[in-house]
C-alpha cells in the first residue's frame, strides 16, 4: 500500500515540477518528493505491506 502512495507523491512532485506550478513551502515538488521517499522507505522496510490476522 505504502509502494501506491510513494507512486502518487512522485507523479504530484513530477507535475508540479514539470508543469512549474507555484505552490506555497509546504507543498513544493522538493517536499512533496520527500515525503514519497519516506513512504518507499516504509514499503520497502515491511512496514504496511501485509495485513495480520490474529487466531
């Protein structure tokens, strides 16, 4: 789930880099691209791949 999150973040950073959309601190494509980063880090780390059942 987290890969899917990390993909969208990347393509938002993608267009606001590409299509050079002025956008306030918090959501320029360097932050953006940050925090897609982070979410493929988790992903890859295990954390919110699979769901537990417990029995």
């Amino acid at each position: 789930m987290l890969g899917i999150v990390a993909a969208v973040l990347f393509f938002i950073a993608f267009l606001i880099n590409a299509a050079d959309i002025s956008t306030n601190d918090v959501f320029s494509s360097g932050n953006v691209m940050l925090l897609g980063l982070t979410a493929l880090a988790l992903h890859v780390a295990g954390i919110g791949s699979a769901w537990s059942r417990r029995r």
